[in-house]
C-alpha cells in the first residue's frame, strides 16, 4: 500500500499527510479551499500542544491567552488563571501552517473538490473534480459536513451541534465563556491576534438558528462587543453521542476517517482541534505499523475513551441541578470561592485534566472545596456566623 490519497487538508488530514509521506508514502491531499478560516475558535489547550509543541515554538502569528472568564446564566463571573496558556489561531494561519509542514514532507497539495469515493474494489477510486483518480488508500478527513462516507453512516442531528459566530475587528487579553439556562452549549469569546472570534454552539435537535442567534447577538450587546464591521459565520461541530463514539464504522479496507468526518470532538467543550491532529497521526502510524485496522483500538486507548466517559457527564452539565441551582451556576460560584476548585478547574479548561480521572479528583479534593467555600461565604457574610439568615447568598444554599 503506498499511494496514499488525503481528503480534506485541515488539521486531521494535514497531520496524517505529512506523517505517512515522512514514512515514504506517496501521498496527495486534495482540498477545496487549501488554507482558508474554517469558522472555528482556534483555541489549542495543553495538551495539544504537549503532543506537538511546534505549535507553540514556531514563528506563526498566535495569541497566548493565560486568563479564562467564566459566566453563569444569572450573570455570576468567575476568573481562572491558566498555568499553561491556550494557543489561539486564525485557521488560514493554522491550516498554512499544517499544510507547509505535509508539503514539506513530501506530500503533493492540489487545490480541487472530490465529489464521490468508490471503496468497493481493491483500489479507492476518487472523483476529483471532473477528473478520475486512483490510491490504494483514501483518508476522509473532510470534516463533519461531508457524504464522503463509505460503508459507515452519516452523523445523526443528535450527534451534531449548531455553531454561529462574527469574526470581531477588535481585541482582548482573555477568552469569556458564557452558559445559558436550559440550553446544551455556551457562548465564547476567543481573542486572536488581531481579532476577536466571538460565537455560540448547541445542540442541533433541541436549538434552532433563530434562538442561537437571539442569545449571540444578547451576548455581544452585555460583553459590549461590537458588531460593526464583523463578518458571519456558521457551521457544524460533531457532538457525538456514545453509542457514535463507541460503535460507528471509522476504518475500512482501503478507507479511514479522521477528525470531525470521525466525529472526533469533545461533547462538553466542542474540542476537535487536538482530537483531528491525534487521529490523524495515529491512522498513520497504524497504517504505517501495517495495521490499519488496529487504528479504533488505538484511538480508543488514547483518547476515546474518555471522550465517551464525557458524554455521560455533558448532559448532565448542561441541564443537571447540583444543591438546587444549575451545574455550570454552581461551578462558577465554587471556583469564586475555592482556590482548590478553581485550580482543578483550570486544569479542565487548559485541557491538563482528562475526563475519567475527574471524578477522582473532585472526590479527593471534596472535603477541602467545601471547606474553603463555606470559610469563604461566612467571610464575605459575617451575619452568617451569627446565624443570621443567608441574606444576599441565595446563590449557594
Ligand atoms: C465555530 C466553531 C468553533 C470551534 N472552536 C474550536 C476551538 O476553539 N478549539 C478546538 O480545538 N476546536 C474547535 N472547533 C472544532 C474544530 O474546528 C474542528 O474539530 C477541526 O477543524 C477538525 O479538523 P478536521 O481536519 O477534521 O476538519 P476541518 O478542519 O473541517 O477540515 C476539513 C477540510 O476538508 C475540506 N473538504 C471538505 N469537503 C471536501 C471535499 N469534498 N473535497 C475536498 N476538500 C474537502 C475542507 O475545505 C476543509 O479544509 C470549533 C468548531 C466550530 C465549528
């Protein structure tokens, strides 16, 4: 197996290019845009850039962001300070950059839609453009708006989340994230270098474009973020249920899927940044070891696994109540007040904490958050030790 060709150049096909070409492959990659800013945050966490520091080391323009402002439904803020900072892109600059590394690598880029994968016969047959190509082994690293899906089902409204936002002429230091009541996503601000990529994601079944657009546009009005001179965007953004992750079809005998066509994205934050480079790089090294089909098992060990431990957690997150109010609420309220928690949930929003060791760590550290909560309400209210009634702290009973 030595032809190689990649549908799609993002991160996901970028990265799997340029690691089978490293290995001799002669690999192609077709994309219809080649760089361009795929509507997108661009946030990179730790661990992303843990796994492939370049992307912090390199000279590309990015913007480092240390501070995370949290905001719950009834307008209570909290600040968490990251110990490793998120990386931001604009993805022209991201994509540029993955692309310069593949072609450098030795992979061929042609600017050109391929409109239909035939998989059926030993070799994959590719409609490129008007034109019909062959490669013992297509890539589909087409994104999560794609019918390129040989022998494996689409993604259902259930495993797909709406996304709406304004590229911003403007600047700022810190990302804002900011939950809503009843309503399965968040809004966020994420700064660039020189703009602002300010939007909202939910869940495609239960949200229309009409009600993302009310909140976003309330959001920008209450951050004071101007919508003069921004340019619109939309698109989709996997957020795949349990049984998606855990049974849907990613690996054939001459095809694979990486990245959001994988549905490989982080149900609660909408991550898929670091989930495209990591499948990308282990399809090749799968195929590299000569055992594709040992890239599910892989992936699963790496980082599915606890992607599909999230999926239990995001309803939950989103809709649940914890003493009384809403999850997220609570959450911001206790990294307010606990210096424990909030290290905790630096970590969670650095991408330091995986998902399966949480729940460890909440329960570790339980005694202590309380304890600093508690301190930290009867400081902030002295009539509390005198058992006076809780006056101005309905928010944590
Ligand atoms: C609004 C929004 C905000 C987000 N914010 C973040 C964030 O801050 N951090 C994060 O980690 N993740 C974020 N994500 C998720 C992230 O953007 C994706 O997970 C990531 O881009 C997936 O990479 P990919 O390579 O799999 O697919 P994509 O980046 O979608 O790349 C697919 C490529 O395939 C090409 N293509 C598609 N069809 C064809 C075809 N038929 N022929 C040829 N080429 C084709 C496209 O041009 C595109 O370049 C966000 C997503 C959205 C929608």
């Amino acid at each position: 197996m030595r032809e190689i060709a990649v549908v799609g150049g993002g991160p996901a096909g970028a990265m799997c290019g340029e690691r089978l070409a490293r290995a001799g492959y002669d690999v192609t990659i077709y994309d219809e845009h080649l760089a361009w800013e795929k509507p997108c945050g661009g946030g990179l966490t730790h661990k992303a850039i843990q796994a492939y520091p370049f992307l912090l080391s390199g000279p590309h323009p990015k913007k480092l962001i240390r501070t995370v402002e949290l905001i719950s439904s009834k307008g209570h803020r909290a600040h968490l300070d990251l110990e490793q900072p998120i990386v931001i892109y604009a993805r022209t600059v991201l994509n540029g950059l993955l692309l310069e590394r593949a072609e450098a690598a030795g992979c061929r880029v042609i600017r050109s839609r391929v409109n239909h994968i035939d998989a059926d016969g030993a070799r994959a047959i590719l409609a490129v453009g008007d034109a019909r190509v062959e490669a013992d082994f297509v890539v589909i690293a087409a994104g999560a708006r794609n019918s390129l899906l040989p022998s494996t089902r689409p993604l259902a409204r259930s495993d797909l989340e709406m996304t709406l936002g304004y590229f911003v002429p403007a600047q700022a230091e810190g990302i804002r994230v900011k939950f809503l009541r009843r309503f399965e996503g968040y809004l966020w601000s994420f700064p660039r270098c020189d703009h602002l990529s300010v939007g909202i994601c939910g869940s495609m079944a239960r949200h229309t474009s009409q009600e993302l657009r009310r909140h976003l546009h309330a959001f920008m009005a209450e951050e004071k973020i101007s919508r003069d001179g921004a340019t619109f965007y939309s698109h989709v953004l996997p957020s795949p249920q349990r049984q998606t992750l855990s049974s849907r079809r990613v690996v054939g005998r001459n095809w694979a899927l990486v990245g959001d066509a994988a549905a490989w994205v982080d149900p609660i934050t909408g991550e898929g940044l670091y989930y495209a480079l990591r499948s990308g790089d282990l399809l090749a090294e799968a195929m590299i070891a000569g055992k594709a089909a040992e890239y599910p098992a892989r992936v699963r060990k790496a980082f599915s696994a606890d992607l599909e431990f999230a999926t239990r957690i995001a309803r939950r997150f989103y809709r649940g109540r914890f003493l009384g109010g809403a999850v997220a609420t609570r959450m911001i309220q206790f990294i307010e007040r606990s210096p424990t928690f909030r290290a905790l949930m630096a970590d969670v929003f650095g991408g330091a904490q995986d998902y399966c060791s949480l729940k460890r760590r909440l329960w570790a550290q339980c005694g202590t958050t309380l304890t600093e909560v508690v301190g930290s309400l009867v400081k902030s209210q002295p009539s509390l030790s005198k058992s006076a009634p809780a006056a101005g702290t309905e928010n944590i009973p």
